[in-house]
C-alpha cells in the first residue's frame, strides 16, 4: 500500500469518534438521498403513465395545429380505418378511434356544457382506464346505440343516475345545428373532479352521425407498452402515417405540457432542499478537517523541517477526506438500496398521503424503483462536495511555515 495512502488512513483514525459522527453524516445523507430520489423519480414515472392512460395515451395521430386550436373542423378523414391500419401494422391493439366535440348536456332540470368524445366502445378500453372506473351501470357497448357515460360530478350537477335520457345539443363539423337523444349508460368516478364534471362519452358512429362528421374523427389514440418504448412507438407511427396523408403525430409531452411544468417545478424544489442536506454534509467535512490539521500544526512543522514539502501534506489532507467520503458512500449507498429495494416490494405510504395521491391521480401506496441513477446521483454528489470541503484546511498548509508551526503546542 502507497504510504501516503497508508499515512491518510491512519491519520483519520487518529480521533475515531469523530471520524465516525462526520462519516454517519455522510451515511446518513446517503440514505436519505437514496430513498428521496428514488420515491421521487418512482412517483414521476407514475404520474406520468397514470396521467397519459386515463386519457390522453402516450401519442396521438391529428391534424396539424388541432393539438393547440382543437376546432371542429381539423378532422382525421376516415379514422377508424386509419386505427384499424395502425393497429395491423403495429401488432398492437393500444390503438383507438376517438371524436370530440362540445354540447349542451340537458337533463329535465338542469343544462350544462362538457366535452364529448366519440369513442370505439371495443378498443377504447385498451387506451385508457376510464371504462374500468365505471362505478353505476355499464360501459358503452355497440357502435351505433344512442348511450353516454358521463361522470360521477356531472351526472350529480344534472340529476340523473343510469337509465335517464339526456338532450344533446351542438354544432356539426359543417356548421349545421346538432341535436340527439341519448340514454345515460354508465356513470364512472376517476377522482380527478375536473374529467368527472366535464367529460362524456358515447359511441364514434353515432357520434358521427349526430354531428354530421362523414366518417371523419380528430383522434388516433395510441399507448405504447411504457414511456420508455414511446420514442420509438412514435418513430414507427410517423413513418406509417407519413407526412404525404397531412397528419401529425403528437408525443406526451405536447398533449399534456402542463405535466412536465409541474415536474419540473416539484424537483426544482425538492433538489433546493438536497442542496441543502449536501452543504450542511460539506461543512461537516470542513469542520472536521480543519480541526484535524490545527490538532497537527506543530506535526506538521516538524515534518516540513525535515524536508517534506507543503504539497505532499496537502494531498494527505485531502486523500484523508476522500477515504472518509468513499466510506461514507459505500455504506450510505447500501444502506440505502437495501431500504428502497425493500420499500420497492412492500410500497411506501403516510398518514394522508391518499388525499394527495388522488389530486394527481396516483395510488396510496408508492414503490420506489432501484436504479443506477436514483442510487448513485446523491451519494456522488456528496462525495465530491466532501472533497471540495477538504480544499480549504489543504490550502492552508501552503501557507504554513515550519519554525511558526513548530511553536504551537
């Protein structure tokens, strides 16, 4: 073993007690930059899938510019054929249909504006969790029956329950008055008030029908297995519709911008308050450090006189600093993963945390997954702020001279 190293060893073992507070600091740091990240990147990717498969999916094939002026008028022409095509080209039945258009829903007492969707009542399902939510009645079922399902806030703005009928009233693509009948089919509870209060749906074909559409649609709803495969899902998609047909495709994050905003705003946060933990670790370290190399002054002195240069004392300083952090990462880093892998099975809640949960649409329980990067980015960074710390009590043996140090008892 080098001598300095063997040297830097020893020296950090000169005080054990307080070697071992500065190095649990770093361990218990560690631990909590382990967990935190890994609870924090797990709900993202929860968000995320749990957000795109209520309704949106992952892409979607439209006009161009619907995504940002959604008009009646940008239509998909023969949708249904253009699904039924990308889900034989694909080998996937993630793939969907979809209409919109918006109404007055009026029952016998009440009048109130929402969104419907014309949707396939086959193939909706497989892009989004909404026809498994239904709570009263039953999910659509024929292509053309004249039925709505319509959320549970709706349907109590409206006063209706299963079996009663609703009068719709709108505007064809083609301008002209739109007007229907249809029978309240099934009432689901997504839990996010907004989709409960504003969104029905009924049947693409009797969609089109009241609303004088021709076999045309606004939507091409596709979910890929994961957000990881979504990339090259919508690589094959645009090369399949092609820019001849006049379509685009649109990724998650355009179809849900404000889902990345708040993202981003959540972990701008929570790293504010990492950056915090990792300062108060960092000045630990310089604390530690700097008491060490003033214990040593007249060491040091004696050292320098008989030949040792300033610089060689300077990289035992900070290699003693770097064998503290390494401890305290190696220890942190497994302490760590054993607790988020073992989190990663049996999940993870709080008192409370179903209330927040339900706002954006997650379970109550979270398990955290174990990556390289959730293990590894926290502990790095505090293993080099643990290095940077050791800069300063280094720096000051350059300006040691030996016959003032040797006087310091």
């Amino acid at each position: 073993m080098n001598i300095v190293l063997r040297l830097a060893w020893r020296n950090i073992w000169r005080q054990p007690r307080r070697t071992w507070l500065t190095t649990g600091a770093m361990v218990f740091s560690n631990i909590l930059l382990v967990f935190m990240i890994s609870l924090q990147f797990g709900m993202y990717g929860l968000m995320i899938n749990n957000t795109l498969q209520v309704f949106s999916g992952h892409m979607q094939v439209q006009a161009p510019g619907y995504v940002d002026d959604a008009k009646m008028r940008q239509v998909v022409d023969d949708v249904q054929p253009l699904a039924a095509h990308l889900r034989e080209a694909l080998g996937s039945d993630t793939v969907a249909a979809r209409a919109r258009a918006f109404a007055l829903a009026s029952s016998e007492d009440r009048t109130y504006g929402i969104a419907i969707y014309g949707v396939e009542p086959r193939h909706e399902p497989r892009v989004s969790n909404l026809p498994g939510l239904v709570e009263h009645g039953r999910y659509l079922q024929d292509d053309d029956a004249y039925e709505i399902v319509i959320g549970s806030v709706l349907a109590r703005n409206l006063q209706v329950a299963t079996g009663d009928e609703l009068t719709l009233l709108g505007s064809g693509v083609d301008g002209s008055f739109a007007a229907a009948v249809v029978v309240v089919a099934g009432i689901f509870e997504s839990g996010v008030k907004d989709i409960d209060r504003n969104i029905a749906q009924m049947p693409l074909t009797a969609f089109q029908d009241m609303f004088y559409m021709n076999g045309a649609g606004h939507q091409v709803v596709i979910l890929a297995p994961s957000l990881a495969d979504a990339p090259e899902l919508q690589a094959r998609v645009e090369a399949l519709v092609g820019a001849d047909d006049g379509l685009v495709v649109q990724d998650w994050d355009a179809l849900q911008p404000g889902l990345r905003q708040a993202i981003q705003a959540d972990m701008s946060s929570a790293f504010f308050m990492y950056g915090i933990l990792v300062v108060l670790v960092a000045f630990s370290v310089l604390n530690t450090q700097l008491m060490s190399v003033l214990e040593r002054t007249h060491e040091f002195g004696v050292v320098m006189a008989l030949g040792m240069k300033p610089g060689l004392l300077g990289r035992i300083v900070l290699l003693e600093s770097a064998l503290m952090g390494l401890l305290g990462f190696v220890l942190g880093v497994i302490a760590g993963t054993a607790l988020t892998a073992w989190l990663s099975v049996r999940g993870f809640t709080m008192p409370g945390m179903d209330e927040m949960a339900a706002q954006f649409n997650l379970p109550a329980r979270i398990y955290p997954p174990v990556t390289l990067l959730s293990v590894a980015i926290g502990p790095f960074v505090v293993f080099v702020f643990t290095l940077l710390a050791s800069v300063y009590p280094a720096w000051r043996l350059r300006r040691l001279h030996p016959v003032e140090a040797m006087r310091v008892n």
